[in-house]
C-alpha cells in the first residue's frame, strides 16, 4: 500500500471528521448551555440538506442553497425551541430523550409529506467539481478539500465567538452557572433560543455541504446523529474543543478502520475471510473506540464532572 | 412432458375453465405488504402504483386488493402477515420489496396453503432449496443482475474488475453472481458497512487499483452518495452496476453523475415489445412521473394474477398454481415465463444512463444475458 | 383500594378477557396483536427495572432483546437444520424446546448485561445514556455482518416452539403463555420493589450518598438490578421472536431501545403497570393510525410530544391521579 493513498486516506478521514465537528458542535453546544439532550438534530440536519437542495434546484445556485439551508435550519430550530424544547429545560433527561424522540418522527414523516418519498438532487457546484492536484502526486476531489476549509473556518469562526464576543461569555457564563447569568441580568430566553439555533444553523450547513455529495433523502440524519453523539461523549459533552479532537478522532478511526483492517486481518487470515471479519469489525470500530476512551476516562476526554 | 407442452395444456383447459368461472367469478383477495414509509419507501410506492395501474385496465372489479405498509421493519412484515392471512383471509400475498423481509413472510405464509407473488426480491434460498410450490417470483432471483453485468463485462472486454458491496448478505450475494458471470481476475473485493454514505476511502482504493472495470452494488442511498463522490474523484476506472444504483427514482437524485454508467435490467422503459410503451406512457400520465423497474415489476404482478384468476378459480389450488406457472400474459418486458422453481427465465440487457433534455434516464444498450434462469433451481425440489 | 390498583386490575381483566372474546369470536389476528402488546410489555418490565427503580436510562436495552431473540433463533435454526451448535469440546444440540430457549436467553442476556454494566455503570448521566447507545450500534453492527446466521437478512424458523403439554400454534394458548410469564414478571417487580434490594436501589438513585454511608455499594445495586433488568427484557426477546418466527438485526436497533423507553413513560414511569399500559396503547395505536394514514409517523409523534410536555406521569397518572410514581 503506497503512502500516497495513505495520505490520502488521512484526508478522507480529516474532511469526514470535519464535517462530524459541524454536526457535533451545536450537540454539544445545546449540551453545554441548555443541559439538554437533543435527538432532533440529525433532523435539523436533514432540513438543511433539504432547503438546499429544493432553492438550488429552484435557482440554480449552490450557494443560494447554502444559504437558504442554513436560515432554513436556523428557523427550524428556533421554531422547535420555542414551542417544545424551551419547556424541557428543568426536565430530566428522560423526558428529553423522548420529546425530541418524538420531534424526529415528525420531522421525517414531515419532509417525506411535503418532498415525497424519492430522494432529492443536490450537486457540486462546477466551480468546486472535478479532482485537484496536491504535492507528492496525491489527486484529491476539490469539493473535498473546500469542505475541509470551510469546516476550518466555521471552526475557528465558533471558537472566536465564544472566546472573544459579549454572546461568548454569555454563553460561557451559562455552561457555569445558570443562576447567576439569569441573575446579571441577561435575557435568559433569547440567549437559549439563539444558542439552539446557532446550533440547528451549523447542523443544517453540514446537512447541505455533506448532502452535495451524498443522499438528500429522509432518514439521511440519524445515522450522522448517532456519529455525532459519539463524537461529543469521546471529546466530552460541552467541550467545543473536546467536540473538535472527538471529531476528527472518530473521522480517521472510521475511514482508516475501513480500509487497514480487512488489509491488517490478510496478513494471518484467507483474504476472503479477511475480508469479511476487517469489514465487521471496522463496522465497529468507533463504538469501540468510544468504550474504551469512556472507562478509562468516564467523563470523555475533555469532559467536566458529568 | 416438456415445459411447453405442459404449458398449453394447462392454457388450455385454463381457456375453458375461465369460461365457465367468469360466470360465477368468486371475488379475488389480494394482500399488498409493501413499504410506504421511511426510506425505502420509494420501491414500494412504485410497486404498488404499477400493481394498481395494471388492475385498473383490466377492468377487473371482483379483485380486492388490501394494502399494508411494512415499515420496512420485518417484524412489522411478519404481523401483518398474519393479519392477513388471518383476519382479512386473502387468497394471495405480493408486494414484499426487500430479500430479509421475504425470507421473514414467504415460508410461513406458503406454509399456509396462501400464494404469494414476489414483485422484487428474490433471494436465492427460495428459489433453491426453500422453493415452494406457492411460492411465484416475477422480477428476478437476486443473482440476474449481477451474473449477466459479469458475463457482459467480460465478453466486453474486461480483464480485471474491482467489486463493492455493502456487508450483508445480499451483498455479498451480488459479488459473488458478479464474479461467476466475469470468470476473470478481481483487483479487490471491498466490503463496505451497511447505510455507508461516505465512500472517499474506498474510492481511493479504486484508484489506486489497476482494475479496468468497477462493479458496485449499492442499493438506494448509498449508490446517489458513491456515484456523485466517484464521479468528482477524478477516477477513470468504468463503471458497471445492477439497475437498483441506476433507477428513474433515484437517478433525478444522482443527476449527471451517472452519465455512461451501464447498468443491468430485465426491462427498460425504451424496450419494444407489445405493451410497453403504453404502459410508459399511461403510468407517466397517471402518477406524473416516469415508471421504475419497480413500477413494471409491480404492473407484470397484477397483469399475471389477473391472466390466472382469469383462467382458474383461486379456491382451486392446483389449478390455480398452473393457471400461474403458465404465466399467459403479455409481459412488458418481452419473453417471460417460468422455471420449474417458479423463477423467470428471461433476458437481461443492458443499458445506459443517458440525458433526454432535463431528464436523466436509461436507453437499452441490448442484452446482456439471453434467457437467463439462475443457478439455483437444480437445488429445487417440488 | 386505590385508584392505581383499580386500573391495574382492569388492564390484567382486559389482557385475560379480550384474547378470550378473540378467540370465541374467531379473529385470530386480535389474538396475534396482543401477543405483541404482551411480549413488547414483557420487555418495558424488565427496562422498568433499571429505568423506573434504578433511574438507569439505557437507550441500549434492544441489546437484550436481541440477545434474547438470538438465542431462540440460533437454537431452533439448529434443531431445524439437525446440525450441532458445536461439537468440541461437547457436542451441544439445537432445541425447540421453548423452556430452554427461555433459560438459554435469560442466562446470556443476563450475561450479556453485566458485561455491559460492568463497563457502562462507571459513568452516569448523558454518559450513561450514550454509552448504552454505542453498546447497542455494535451488537446491531456484528448481528448485521455475522452471515452464519443470516446477516442483514435474520433466520426465518419454520414452526414455532414447543411447550410441553400445549400446542403453541395455537395463538390463545401461546398468548397464554406470554400472559402468565408477564403476570410472573410483575409480582417479581413488586416483590422486588418492596425488598430491601429495591429500597436500596430507590435510594441509590435518590441519595446515592447516604447509601454509601449505611455500607451499601450503588454500584454493585445498580449492577444487580441492571442485569435483572437485562435477563428479563432478553425473555422478551426470545418471546417475540417465538411470536414471528423469525430473527433479524432489527432486535438489536436503536429505535427499539427508544420505543421501550416510550412504552413506559407514556405508560407511566416507576408504575408497576406503567410498562404494560403504554405497551397495549403503542401496539394499538400502531394498528389504528397505521389504518388511517401514510403518514401516522407525525400524528404518533405529537402524541407523544403531547404526553411529554402536558400529561406527566402519563396514562396512570392521567387516570389514577399523581401516586406513588416518583418525582
């Protein structure tokens, strides 16, 4: 296997976990602030991919999509702050578990009603199609890469937010201590409903960029959702920076699990059998990761006290 | 007795009973399970449209048809199975679109004296050793598809293939009809995990590979997802698929992606034989869009329950089951009848996706399998 | 007697009488539908264990399910294909005897559970919640690619069990016997609620400090009720695979974990009959909805939404006013 294909591979599992780091920020984010467990966001990162698809399809621009998927998944979120989730907040998380259970329902048989039941269309954009060229001969799709530094941008855009902006110590002042900043004096209800749809807004972006080269279907988010929590229990839930170690780690745990098992197993294995059990086991791989991180280190690996 | 003979004897006598069951027809049950929401409920929407579409032109009012949706979740299937079979007393079960949920229904509701008419899935346990005498497949045993893109690749001059399944059984079915249609060497067999959306490390793989030809199975979503990222990988690898990747429903989705691609199927919308285009042309006016392999699977179903409740009283099982076998019916994709598992033998082809103005569709390329019968009848004992 | 108790009694009336009536009246298919209720009860019990006493909220409690179903399924895949399930280093046979495959999917499920718990009780909380989660994809992801046994596709079983002395084919007696093990599951339930142990595992979860200080160790009640829990949510496994003749990785998927968890708060959480009450009005909204619409998804999910937000305590405490349920 040459090391040009495992370089390439190594950025295969830096563009997927990127791409996590989106969906897993505004997990963790809501974590961090609201203490709530959301199960809806693998819908809001449907809403996204949807939005996107039906305003590019409509105008014919891929950024437009872009746009109308991140105020389309903003809004959604917002909306679903303000009717159901707003009351979860003093709930135990059973209770939260379950509404947002029931959030997803809706949400699925929702987009399935009003886009029917086929899958959408969603393409790159010309401008970001086709392979690029890299040092040492690696060919890499353009789209990939732009999605890398997008993922980089929005990243460091995030942590700039909450480590320098007035919004940003808020939302520090209420990982702490809820209380207190209710007590300071600042509007409590507005800053949970903009940290929700902060968070919906960066679910429903990766939603879109991710669905360009994949799926735009129903159901396409519970299977990120699932990543995405496993994401933040490895990095430690309410770590913005956990989230983004968490991502990445779970990104190349995947992809190079995918590709170096099976070829790991033929050394001592019948390369059919090997075959087989490296793709089993890779299929595993993260959950494992995830256990392992979780009893050496019961709070993830950047977690408070839970 | 040879199967032809045997075949107009029964039509036959299937012309006079028909005769005289018309006169006093006794109304016809017909249980749909088939999935109309979730995921995949696509397939079964098709199924079902194509199914109703062809009851309605037969004019057939004393055949009632009850509708169920599976979920896709077998054990919904197998309750409503019995719901069925039990409740509604049906005389005849279809519509199943996924293999585990067949191999879930089929056994137990053929084990119950019900008929039951597969509209998609085929896999290879019921037409070889777990065949049944009840039991009627009008699509294709799981095998075709892939077989006959094998054996096309290799008369095309293919030397090397690498192959991409997901890791289930069906999976590792197609690779396995894959490689006994090719007969030539395989680059790389790649396995990927189930639901898999993101395919940039096998992609790598292919490129890296010194294959000259790519066969993938990847059914639904998966296949939009590989097909858009392969085609934006700069990989020049050609690609070969069964038509599930390849489907007017999903094609819209992948758009100009699969341009080229070839792909295997037992049908195409531009295949010229008696009936075909009217059926295009009546399902696109009456659902506004163009039929699936699915739609046409589903329309072939009814078209041969209604030419046997036609020809046999359903109460009568014997005859009834070789009203069925006899499968006198214009199919619309051409040639069709069935081996002695109860399994087509029919002509694969090939096609490939091409642009008709805005529409991204398939046009017939030619066969690609002639009078294909699968593997697995000579395990079948009935 | 108590409100609680009167709807108690009626629900047990109403799983005795109905089937009965079912079966007078020659609609086998009732008969099919509260087998379901029953089995899918049996399994909300069990969760009830953890979640209800032990405030243990496991999103991963297909895993014994699908354990459970398994068991049956490898078993009688073997008695049915005369092939030993292993033959070094003693020969072991399939079965199809149902009282086996019983003690087989409690013995494993049990195991199964303090494997997990072992691992997964180190952490509370979200933790807890997701690590269940994560055990539940991998069991999901290994029964998927484990083709000995049917991979995606499962392991269709042709005829359903034996129980000595009854015909099983016949839907009211296997109901029947699916009704008498759930009655059996919910005396153990109170028995156990009233037991020093269920006191204990009460106050573990309410003031775990103060179980530290009498001696008791949380962790080692938590893993007991745990793997209690596990044992009988896997004999709902094996149940209900009994009841479809048929296993397949869908046991072991997170959407299952998610519904017990539904069945029991729309039920009522830390009922005795919180489990059964929102396991019968599941199954029948299921059936009904399913009959009225395509989309039955969204009503099914603000109903759910509704019971959530407004009708805490859910339907006992709809019907029998704010009891003994906790908090």
């Amino acid at each position: 296997m040459s090391l040009i294909l495992i370089a390439e591979q190594v950025l295969n599992g830096l563009q997927f976990g990127i791409m996590l780091f989106l969906m897993a920020a505004g997990l963790t984010l809501i974590f961090g602030v609201m203490g709530l467990i959301n199960l809806a966001h693998g819908s809001l990162y449907m809403v996204g991919a949807f939005c996107a698809a039906a305003v590019a399809a409509a105008t014919g621009s891929f950024a437009l999509g872009l746009v109308a998927a991140l105020a389309g998944a903003a809004a959604a979120g917002a909306l679903i702050e303000l009717v159901v989730i707003r009351r979860l907040y003093d709930r135990d998380h059973l209770d939260q578990v379950l509404a947002t259970f029931a959030l997803i329902l809706i949400f699925s048989e929702g987009t399935r009603w009003v886009f029917g039941s086929f899958p959408l269309y969603l393409d790159v954009p010309p401008a970001l199609a086709g392979p690029v060229a890299l040092p040492f001969g690696i060919q890499y799709p353009l789209y990939r890469l732009a999605l890398i530094v997008i993922g980089l941008v929005v990243a460091a855009g995030l942590f700039w937010l909450i480590a320098r902006t007035r919004i940003g110590v808020q939302i520090r002042a209420g990982e702490n201590d809820r209380e207190m900043i209710a007590a300071l004096g600042v509007d409590i209800d507005r800053l949970y409903t903009f940290v929700f749809a902060l968070g919906a807004a960066l679910a429903g972006l990766a939603g879109a960029l991710v669905g360009a080269i994949q799926s735009v279907q129903v159901g396409m988010g519970e299977p990120v959702l699932i990543l995405a929590f496993v994401t933040i229990v490895i990095g430690g839930i309410g770590s913005i920076k956990g989230a983004l170690i968490g991502a990445l780690l779970v990104g190349l745990t995947e992809t190079l699990g995918s590709v170096f098992l099976p070829e790991l197993f033929k050394l001592f294995m019948a390369p059919a059998a090997a075959t087989q059990t490296g793709a089993s086991l890779s299929s595993m791989a993260i959950y494992i990761l995830m256990a392992m991180v979780l009893i050496w280190r019961p709070t993830g690996l950047f977690g408070a006290r839970a | 007795m040879n199967f032809k003979t045997l075949a107009k004897t029964v039509a036959m006598g299937g012309a006079v009973c028909a005769a005289l069951a018309t006169a006093a027809a006794a109304e016809v049950k017909v249980g749909m399970i088939t999935t109309l929401s979730g995921g995949g409920a696509g397939l079964g929407i098709d199924v079902r449209d194509g199914f109703l579409l062809a009851l309605e032109q037969s004019g057939r009012d004393d055949i009632e048809v009850v509708i169920e949706d599976d979920q896709r979740k077998p054990d919904v299937a197998v309750q409503l199975a019995d719901k069925l079979v039990q409740s509604e007393k049906v005389d005849v079960l279809t519509g199943i679109i996924w293999s585990n949920l067949a191999m879930a229904v089929v056994p137990s509701v053929t084990a119950q004296g019900k008929f039951y008419l597969s509209p998609n899935a085929g896999p290879s346990q019921l037409a070889g050793r777990g065949c049944h005498p009840n039991y009627f497949n009008v699509a294709w045993q799981n095998d075709a598809y892939h077989e006959a893109a094998g054996a096309y690749a290799a008369a095309d001059g293919s030397k090397k293939a690498f192959v991409l399944a997901p890791n289930y059984p069906a999976g590792q079915d197609a690779i396995t009809g894959f490689k006994r249609g090719f007969g030539g060497e395989i680059a790389a067999e790649v396995y990927t995990k189930l639901g898999q959306t993101d395919y940039a490390a096998e992609i790598a793989q292919i490129r890296a590979s010194d294959a000259d030809i790519l066969y993938y199975f990847l059914p639904g979503g998966m296949g939009i997802s590989f097909m858009k990222q392969y085609s934006g990988s700069g990989a020049e690898v050609p690609v070969i698929g069964p038509a599930f990747s390849f489907d007017q429903g999903i094609l819209g989705a992948i758009g100009d992606a699969a341009l080229g691609v070839k792909n295997t199927a037992h049908w195409s919308k531009d295949l010229d034989v008696p009936g075909n285009a009217e059926f295009v042309a009546s399902f696109s006016e009456k659902y506004g869009r163009l039929p699936s392999i699915y739609a046409a699977q589903g329309f072939d179903t009814a078209l041969l329950l209604v030419s046997a409740t036609a020809a046999a009283d359903v109460t009568d099982a014997d005859a009834f089951r070789a009203a069925l076998k006899a499968a006198d019916f214009q199919s619309v994709r051409g040639a069709f009848k069935f081996a002695d598992n109860h399994h087509p033998i029919q002509t694969i082809y090939m096609r490939e996706v091409i642009k008709e103005g805005d529409v991204v569709t398939n046009r017939l390329v030619g066969p690609a399998a002639e009078d294909y019968a699968d593997p697995y009848g000579v395990d079948c004992k009935m | 007697m108590s409100r609680e108790a009167v709807f108690n009694l009626v629900v047990l009336a109403g799983l005795v009488a109905l089937p009965l009536y079912a079966h007078l009246s020659d609609a086998p298919f009732t008969i099919t539908l509260a087998t379901r209720a029953v089995i899918l009860s049996l399994a909300a019990v069990g969760l009830n264990i953890a979640l209800g006493i032990g405030g243990l909220v496991s999103l991963g409690h297909a895993v014994f399910f699908g354990v459970g179903g398994y068991a049956m399924g490898i078993l009688a895949f073997h008695a049915q294909t005369y092939a030993p399930l292993m033959e070094w280093p003693f020969v072991v046979e399939g079965t199809k005897s149902m009282p086996v495959i019983w003690l087989v999917a409690v013995v494993f499920s049990a195991l199964v559970a303090l494997g997990i718990g072992l691992l997964s009780l180190r952490t509370s909380g979200v933790y807890f919640i997701m690590i269940t989660l994560a055990f539940g994809q991998m069991f999901y992801y290994f029964a998927i690619s484990w083709s000995a046994y049917g991979g995606e596709d499962g392991m269709s079983i042709y005829v359903r069990n034996g129980f000595p002395g009854l015909n099983t084919l016949v839907p009211v007696q296997f109901y029947g016997l699916c009704l008498v093990l759930l009655c059996a599951a919910l005396a153990f339930n109170a028995v156990l609620l009233r037991s020093p142990f269920g006191l204990a595992l009460n106050a573990a979860r309410q003031v775990p400090d103060r179980v530290r200080a009498v001696g008791l160790d949380p962790f080692r009640l938590r893993l007991l009720a745990f793997v209690i829990s596990g044992a009988i949510t896997g004999l709902a496994g094996a149940l209900f695979a009994d009841l479809n003749r048929f296993v397949s990785p869908t046991m072991f998927s997170w959407q299952l974990s998610g519904e017990f968890i539904v069945f029991i708060i729309i039920g009522g959480t830390a009922r005795l009959f919180g489990p059964v009450a929102g396991a019968v009005l599941f199954v029948a909204l299921e059936h009904f909805l399913g009959g009225v619409s395509d989309y039955w998804h969204i009503w099914f999910g603000l109903l759910l939404l509704g019971v959530v937000l407004f009708g805490r305590g859910g339907l006992i405490g709809v019907i029998a006013g704010r009891g003994r349920g906790h908090d």
